[in-house]
C-alpha cells in the first residue's frame, strides 16, 4: 500500500516540485500575500520586517557551515572514512540498507539535530559505495530519504531546543507559568521515550516497505558521486616555512587545547550538547586526526562544495520569519487552534498548529516562541499538563520537516542530491509519523 502510494508522489514530487531556492522564494510571496490580507501590517511596513529579518538568522547560518565544513572534514579523514567503510558494509540486502540507514540517522539525531544531518548524508553515501561495490543494486533517492526520514525524530531527544528552553530559568516560559518544566517531564517522560520507539520503529518500516520491487526504477548511486579522499600530496618539507606546514605539533597544539576545554565544559555544564559544542568536537577531532595544516588545509578543501547553497537560501527563510512575527500571522495561526481546543484536544491542536506553522518558520526555536506561550495559555485555563503541550509543539516542528527542504539542505549538500528526488519517499514518512506523534497526544489527552 505504501509504495503504490509513494509512486505517484514521487512522480508528482519529480515533475512538479521546485528546486529548494525557487521553493524559498514561492514561500516568500505566499507569506507576504498571506500577512497582507491576515496580519496588522502594510505593505511598507511588511517590506521593512522582510529586510530587517534577512540577517536575522546569521549566526545560525554560521553555525550550519561548520557542521556541514567540520562534519564533512572529518569524515574525509582516513581513520573516519575507514570506520565509516566498516560500518557502511554492514546492511548486506537492499531492505537492510535502508533501514540501517534510517536508524543510524534517527539515532544520531536524538543526540543532537546537527550530527543526525551530518552523519545521516555521509552513511548514506558510504552504504550506498559499499553496495556498488558488491554490485547491489539499491535506489540512491530512497537511502537519502532513509537518512533524512530519521530527522523526524531529532526534537524528542538530547538537542530539543522548544523542551530545553522550557526548563532554564528565567525563560519565557517560567514567566508564562510561574516555573520551569523539567526535561524529566518532557524528553525524559515514559511516554515521550515510548513514542520515540514507536516512531524510529515506523521511520523504520516505512522506509523498508517503500523499496523498489520487480520493474520498479532504481537509480543508483552515480560512479563519481562520494566521500572520496582528496589527493594529498606529501613532500618533503625544504625551507622552514614547508616544515611548518609539514608539522603534525601545529594541529595538535590547538587540538589538544580544544579537548581540555570540552572536558572542562561537560564537567561543568554535564552533557548538554549545543551546535558550538558538536563543531568544537568535530574540530578538535579534526586536529587530533590530521598529519598536517597541509593535509587539514586539503581535507577542507574537498568539504567547502557542501556549504554553498545552503547558506543561499537561509537569508530568505530569515525574512519569512521577520514577516510572520511582525504581521502577527504566526500568533494569529495558532490562536485560531487554541481557541476551539478542548482539554482532550489541546495537546493534538497544538501538534497540527506546530506542524502548519513549521512550514513557514521552520526553526525550532524560533517557533517555540512563537507558539508557545499562546498554548502554554490555553492550557493553564483547561488544565492541561504543560510539559505535554511543550512536546506537542515539538512534536510538530518536527513532523513537517519531512516536506520542508530548510533542515534537509544540509543532508542533501552531503548526499550530493535536489530536495525533488526525496521529498517523495519523505512525505510518507510524513504521513506514517504524523499519526504516530498525533495518536500519542490523543492517548495522553484522553488520560
């Protein structure tokens, strides 16, 4: 039943579909249209939060890059690449691949948003090498949407920003009502552990299932597409500068340095991964690994190609932002949900609000603020558990990442392929997870 309903989404996906920038900017005029009629705002105005919302997202870009610079770096080391070879031969059937795939991303993700993309993109290349290599045939589209389909679970674990926020103090949501929430009550809850399983187990599934059968195309991994290892050329080192950059000390020094302070950091802070942490991490590992700034300097060379366009387009969804908070479209959005909800509803209500909003603002964070203490609100009146209501939102964010190309940009820079050859596959991952995250707030609700 999946695949025969995967096949005309993925036709329609293939024929219809924008690529990732001209989908920025269709999103940019529907939202302005949409603030115009809906929102308090004019056009003049609308103009200014657009503008004064490009830059808005520049540190986050910045932080992007080097996941995707560091991440990528060090999975051209030779140490990495060959565990990564090791790993990647694994799955030795095309259905195993696919799921293997899928729930090493998924596993990645929950411990922090930034690896699971990182490391989704590179398993997906490597097992899709190491199948050309036995002569397998496996659909190179469908094992990217593996890895990307175990995105959707990244805001139930270690990195979920909406949950994080709700439990530091003197957060937005502490002056909501009146006190933290701690993660033992969100992330940590039984019932959120029980729908991660759940949900990886159906990610899982799903992606088996929708494996090409019989006739069914097959595109496999192009001949020169991978992780393949820069020729770096080693000389012997003449003047004192070559020496320099021939010394293994210049990159163990910093290396070693930034390994102190990761130490001291976890002992202080515990594990509480961010994305500065996960690219200090990627670094120091990067510095430890490398013979040279001369090897590093050719290793980050083979890497910069992954950036571009992502950093391209993030601008565009900064100024969607701007003109979603400053017409007021996004309080308005989940204003309407809460409005008609009921205590058994609230939590699903707060689900699908997160979800459509997702579309337009997709960033964790910033939606949480958004929509959190209108929710958080309504469920002070109904008397619904707040903590449930804090993954609600989250639950959404997540869930329409599957057919929002702003988190999948990274992974496909990495995979090397279009958010038109997977958002086919991914939208039933959408779909299957959608009634996981929606069922498990019915069953709360109804408690």
């Amino acid at each position: 039943m999946l695949r025969t309903l995967a096949r005309p989404l993925v036709a329609g996906v293939e024929r219809y579909l924008p690529g990732a920038f001209v989908f920025a900017v269709v999103l940019t005029v529907i939202v302005a249209v949409l603030a115009l009629v809906f929102g308090d705002i004019g056009p003049v105005e609308l103009v200014r939060a657009w503008g004064d919302g490009l830059a808005g997202l520049l540190a986050f870009m910045t932080q992007v890059a080097l996941v995707l610079l560091l991440g990528y770096t060090l999975a051209l080391t030779k140490p990495v690449k060959a565990g990564l070879t090791r790993i990647a031969d694994v799955p030795k059937s095309p259905r195993a691949a696919y799921a293997f795939v899928a729930f090493v991303s998924a596993v990645a993700s929950l411990i922090s948003f930034g690896l699971g993309l990182v490391v989704g993109g590179v398993i997906a290349l490597e097992v899709g090498r190491a199948a050309r290599r036995r002569g397998t045939q496996l659909h190179y589209p469908l094992l990217v949407a593996s890895a990307y389909s175990g995105f959707a679970v990244w805001h139930m674990g270690y990195s979920a920003t909406g949950p994080l926020a709700a439990a530091t103090p003197g957060s937005f949501v502490e002056e909501a009502i009146g006190r933290t929430i701690p993660i033992s009550e969100t992330v940590y809850s039984p019932w959120n552990l029980i729908a991660i399983l759940v949900a990886v187990a159906a990610i899982v599934g799903t992606v088996v299932l929708l494996a090409p059968k019989g006739t069914d195309r097959i595109v496999e991994l192009p001949e020169r597409m991978g992780t393949e290892e820069p020729d770096i050329a080693l000389t012997t080192p003449g003047t004192p500068a070559e020496r320099m950059e021939a010394s293994r000390l210049v990159t163990l020094v910093p290396g070693v340095a930034l390994l102190v302070y990761l130490a001291v950091y976890f002992a202080q802070e515990g594990f509480d991964l961010t994305l500065d942490i996960v690219n200090w991490s990627f670094l120091a590992a990067i510095l430890l690994i490398v013979r040279s700034p001369a090897e590093l300097a050719e290793l980050v060379g083979g890497a910069v190609r992954t950036v571009g366009e992502v950093l391209l387009q993030y601008p565009l969804y900064a100024g969607i932002i701007g003109m979603m908070t400053a017409s007021g479209l996004a309080a308005q959005l989940s204003g309407w949900f809460s409005d008609v909800a009921s205590p058994g509803t609230l939590g699903l209500l707060a689900f699908l609000s997160a979800g459509l909003l997702n579309l337009f603002v997709p960033s964790g964070g910033g939606q949480f603020a958004v929509q959190a203490p209108i929710f958080l609100d309504a469920a002070d009146s109904l008397g619904v558990d707040p903590a449930v209501i804090t993954m609600a939102i989250a639950y959404g964010d997540q869930w329409t990442n599957m057919i929002q190309p702003f988190w999948a940009l990274p992974l496909l820079a990495v995979a090397g392929l279009g958010v038109r050859d997977i958002f086919g596959f991914t939208a039933i991952t959408c779909l299957i997870t959608g009634l996981v995250f929606g069922g498990t707030l019915l069953v709360l609700g109804a408690g």
